[in-house]
C-alpha cells in the first residue's frame, strides 16, 4: 500500500474523552466461548476490528452460528452449539451421524480458514478446528505464514489431534473430530496464546485437560484475561501443584448479555500522549479493575517519569513496548527495555522496527536480544536545529503493523513533520484512531486566567482569545447576565451563595477551545482549584500592589470589605497567592511590559499546538520514500 498520513504537530494540550474500541483480546475468547456454550448470548461492544471480523467470518465458516445485529456498535448474536462434542471412533471423522458439524451431511470436504494477519484468530481456531469434524486448512497473511504455531501443533498431537504445521508455522492442516483430551505439557515462551488456545477448548474434552509449562509463560497476563472470560462462561479452571486444569463440562450462554470492556491496549497510546503534552484524554469505558494485563500501562508509565537511568521489564506489558519507546526519548537518562523478545514474532519484528524507524527521527535507540536501549534525543529540539532537507520531512513505515502506526502518530504529534505509511493497518484493533486523533486535535484544553482585581484578566484573556482564534468568556459577565449585579447579590445572599454559583459557571464554561477569565476571588474555592488544576492550563496574571491600587483607586470596583483599600488589597493578596501559585501552570509577571504579555504566553505555550483552525489529517499517495505528495483526499470526515 502506497498510502501515507501527514500528522500536524501538536503544540497545544487538549482536552477530550473518547470511547475506546472493545478488547479484541476478550472479545475473541468470549465469543469462542459463546459458541461453544449453550443457548443464545449477545455481545455488546465487540468492535468490528480486522481481528474480531476474521474470527467471526471463520467461525460461521465452521459452522457455528453468529450474526451481527449491530455491526456499528459490535453488537453480535451468536446461538451456541447445541449438542456434545464427544468424538465417536466409529464413524469416519469421529462423529455421530448426528452431529451437526457431520462433513457428510453438510457436504463441507476440505475448508480453508485464512485468518489474514490475526494472530489471535488463527492460534484459537487451530485448537477449535481439532474439535469439529472435517479437514481445515488454517493459514493467514504472508506475514503470518513466517509465525510460530510448533508448540501448539505439538501439544495438540500428543493430545490425540490429527494435525500438521508446515515447517513450525501455518498453513496448518487438521482433521477434525480427533481430540481427546489428557495431561500435556507445553512450551508457551513465545506466545500464551498457545495456553489460551488449549485452554478455551478444554470443557469440551472428554478426558479433560490438564496443561504443564515446559519452560517460561510468555504475557502472563493475557492467562488472567482467559481465566476471567471462562470463569464468565461457567467454566473454572484450576491451578495448582504447576499444572493448569479444566475438567470436562459446558460452557452457560449469558442471557442477559455479555459486555466487552474498552481496550486498555488502545488506551497507551493517549495517555503516553498525556504524559509527554500535559493533556487530558479520558475514556467512558474502560474498566480500572480490568483483568486486562495492558492496565499495567498506568504504573509503566508513573516508572518513566522518574529521572535518571532506567531498566523496565515488559514482560507484563508487551504490547506498550511501542509506546514506552517513545516516551523513553524523553526522559532524562537512559532506558533499558527488556523482557519483550516474543515481539519478534509478532505482525512484525517489532523490536526491529521500532529501532530502524525510530532512529530515523533521530532517537538515539538500539535493539538488543529481548528488548531495547534509549538514550534522552531531545525530540522537541531537533525540527529546530540545522537538520538536512531529507531529515525535516520524516515519513515512518508502520510495516502493516497497527501499534506501530498509532506510537508513530503520538511521535508526529510531539516532533511534528511526521507522516506514516500504510496507517489504515489500524483498523486491526482500533478502526476509529485516526479519526479520534482528528478530534483529539481539534479540542485544545481550556485556559483559565486568574489574578487579582484590577490585574488585567479580562483584557489579557481576550488579547490572548484573539490571538489563538479562540473564544473568550467572562465569569464575571456570565454571572450578572444570569443573577444580576455582583455587589447587590452579595449584600442580599452572601459571599457563599456567591461562590456557590461561580463554581457552576467556572465549572460549564472551562470547555474545550475557550478561554475563561475568572473573579480574583475564584480560588478560594477548594472546589473550583481542584477542576482547574485537573482541567485548564491556569495563567496568573500578575500586577504590583502598587498598580493595582492605583487602578482599584479609579473607583470603578467597589470594596469588598469595610477595611482601607490599602488594607484591604495587602490582605486578599496575602490570602490569594498561595491559591494563584497552587493551580497556575503559567505566570505572567508583574514587571512584563503590556505589549510584551501576549508574546511571553504565547512563547510558554510554543511546545504545544496553537489551536483555532485545526489541520486536517489527510490520505495521501506518494511514488517514493523520500516524499510526500500534497493531501488528495480524507481519512476523517
């Protein structure tokens, strides 16, 4: 594919909440699970990803019945099986003649089942297909045909399946209906797919299963994701004296439907992206007690933001290695990576990769046997120094590979001049993140201004509004035209009442793309700090004592106390400037020229993108490596 995305720099935080893609991971093992249990279960937010899609195409392919009710929203239907797989030695494929799988009676022969570059998909369904009778052809992508699958293959023989890899990897060539079940041991170093495969089909085995590791289990944690499925299911499985156990029995259909949590996977991306700009992207549906292991991504990246030399096995979060590499090229010191060989043998060589491509944005960056070094390579600098023409325009190839291509949009958007090659591999998990990054980017976070009566917020906020393109509000306005005059308000209901109704307004109107100028008194409120801490990029305005009472002096804003004005203004700015200080990312100080204000803020803000007019993310097509063509139509609409 010859398709390349250009990435606008950001140099702005924003702000935005996202509904992230269903797990891939726990949809495919719920629906195995499904189809394999009794009744009818409906799945709800089974986001119809390339590997969610292949799973289901394959699985109807079997014979198994499921349908889409909602494809948009992942909502799937799926009719479970309905009778007992226990084989039947006396018929030709094992099977009674009425099974409803009977290759005779449905005429079904030899049957290919191309899992395309669905690792998932193709490592459950060669356990599956052991199950069900007829002769399967398992393969996939080219990239797929180079993967392992031995262990598995070997494990299943000695558990009586009739099955043959082609030089350890797919195609895989089974005749179905010949598993019996037993004591294995297995060798899952490089993928625990191959447990979660043995695992899923264990119920359905007459003699039951139990599983010894022969060796080292690679992500530990996808086994947890397996056990809280199955157990959802009704099936429990039983660990101890180092063996895995399922005993013979059924999985239970949940009628009252099955829910897929939001990716935690997704997820790393946005929040390295939190990490490295200051913004905030959150999510309606991810599960902080997910069994999911990528939650751990939290805790990695609370790790890397400690300064100094660092060593970060990843065993447990794999599959954030890719974006643990970019936030690593920003730390201070260096950063070993380790714990991540089986990434080798995933889409694609991922440590490869990472370290060829990232190298080209100038990251200082070196493979090792199971993981990577990264040096700090002051990212943010080098579009700024005297780079060669062929280093400005930096284009990154995913290598068909989606959490390349999504750690390499993160990268654009802090490096700027960045565009990706064949980004539409997302759609393997994620098939909205190019249009949520669009959305992201159009969403800078809010700023609030604050300061003391008489420092020039209002002035400041729509100099600076006018400047960004964006639009400047009030609070102080906003209240009178809603509850009236300020003073009168006050001496008939109270500072509290007061504070009661800024905090509302402070807290509706602190949107996306707004800046808000506050009263001088906002901060007194715990209530309102807490949001602006959590919410805005916070600018105080400073201005001496000295000039804010000559301006107080004009006589144009009333007292706020019985005290000497003089009095009065030593003791709010006495009270007020821890508040100031606590929530405020940005100072203007008092001493700063009024022409020089805007520039100074602005200066502060360079690192981020200057919001207004968003750039767009566009579809490209170029002829060359070396460069990129002008936009030619969108990806986001």
């Amino acid at each position: 594919m010859n398709e390349v995305l250009k990435i606008p720099a950001l140099k702005f935080p924003v702000q935005a909440e996202l509904s992230l893609p269903g797990s891939k991971s726990q949809a495919n093992r719920a629906i195995i699970c499904a189809a394999l249990a009794e009744g009818v279960t409906e799945i709800q937010n089974a986001t119809s990803c390339d590997d969610v899609a292949v799973m289901i195409e394959n699985l109807q392919k079997m014979g198994f019945n499921l349908e889409w009710k909602d494809q948009a929203k992942g909502d799937l239907r799926i009719k479970g099986s309905q009778f007992s797989l226990t084989p039947d030695p006396s018929h030709d494929g094992g099977w009674g003649k009425k099974s409803p799988f009977s290759p005779r009676e449905k005429g079904l022969g030899m049957r290919e089942l191309d899992c395309n570059n669905a690792g998932t998909t193709l490592r459950f369904l060669t356990s599956l297909a052991c199950l069900i009778p007829g002769e399967w052809t398992i393969t996939g992508d080219e990239n797929m045909r180079c993967r392992p699958i031995a262990d598995l293959t070997a494990a299943l023989r000695l558990l009586g399946a009739d099955i043959k890899d082609t030089n350890g990897c797919p195609p895989v060539r089974i005749r179905g209906g010949t598993l019996r079940g037993g004591r294995v041991k297995l060798k899952a170093a490089l993928s625990s797919q191959y447990l979660s495969s043995l695992l899923l089909v264990a119920p359905k085995l007459a003699e039951g299963l139990k599983i010894e590791l022969d060796g080292r289990l690679a992500s530990s944690g996808y086994i947890d994701l397996t056990r809280k499925v199955m157990n959802d299911f009704g099936v429990q499985i039983f660990l101890g004296n180092g063996l895995f156990q399922v005993n013979p029995g059924k999985y239970t259909a949940k009628t009252g439907g099955y829910e897929i949590e939001g990716d935690w996977s997704a997820a790393g991306a946005w929040l390295v992206l939190n990490s490295l700009t200051g913004s905030s992207v959150s999510f309606f549906n991810l599960n902080p007690e997910s069994q999911q292991s990528d939650k751990k991504i939290r805790e990695a990246i609370e790790i890397f933001r400690k300064p100094g030399d660092l060593t970060f096995d990843a065993s447990s979060v794999p599959d954030q290695v890719m974006n643990l590499a970019v936030l690593a090229a920003f730390r201070s010191g260096k950063t070993e990576i380790t714990g991540a060989k089986n990434l080798r043998f995933k889409e694609t060589n991922r440590l490869r990769v990472l370290a060829s491509e990232l190298k080209k944005a100038g990251i200082d960056i070196l493979e090792s046997e199971d993981g990577l070094t990264i040096r700090n390579s002051n990212i943010r600098d080098l579009k700024t120094r005297n780079q060669k023409p062929e280093t400005r325009n930096l284009l990154l190839d995913s290598h068909d590979d989606h959490r390349m291509a999504m750690c390499f949009a993160i990268l654009g958007l802090i490096r700027g001049d960045v565009s990706i090659r064949n980004p539409e591999c997302v759609s393997k998990s994620y098939p909205d993140f190019f249009r949520h990054l669009s959305l992201v980017s159009e969403s800078p976070q809010p700023i609030v201004i604050v300061g003391m009566r008489g420092a020039g917020k209002s002035h400041f906020g729509r100099r600076l509004a006018q400047k960004l393109k964006l639009r400047h509000i009030d609070a102080d306005r906003v209240f009178e035209k809603k509850f009236g005059v300020i003073r009168s308000f006050v001496e008939s209901k109270g500072w509290p009442a007061f504070r009661s109704r800024e905090e509302q307004i402070i807290s509706e109107n602190m949107r996306p793309g707004t800046i808000l100028s506050c009263g001088g008194g906002a901060v007194e409120s715990e209530k309102t700090r807490e949001i602006l801490k959590k919410k805005s990029i916070c600018i105080w305005v400073q201005a001496s004592e000295r000039e804010l009472l000559k301006r107080l002096q004009s006589g144009k804003r009333p007292a706020l106390t019985r005290l000497p004005l003089r009095d009065e203004l030593k003791m709010f700015v006495k009270k007020r400037t821890p508040f100031y200080r606590e929530v405020s990312r940005i100072v203007i100080p008092p001493n700063l020229p009024f022409s020089r204000q805007i520039p100074f803020a602005m200066k502060k803000l360079e690192t981020f993108e200057k919001p207004g007019k968003p750039k767009k993310f566009c579809f490209t097509s170029d002829s060359s490596d070396s460069s990129v063509s002008s936009a030619s139509s969108r990806l986001c609409s």
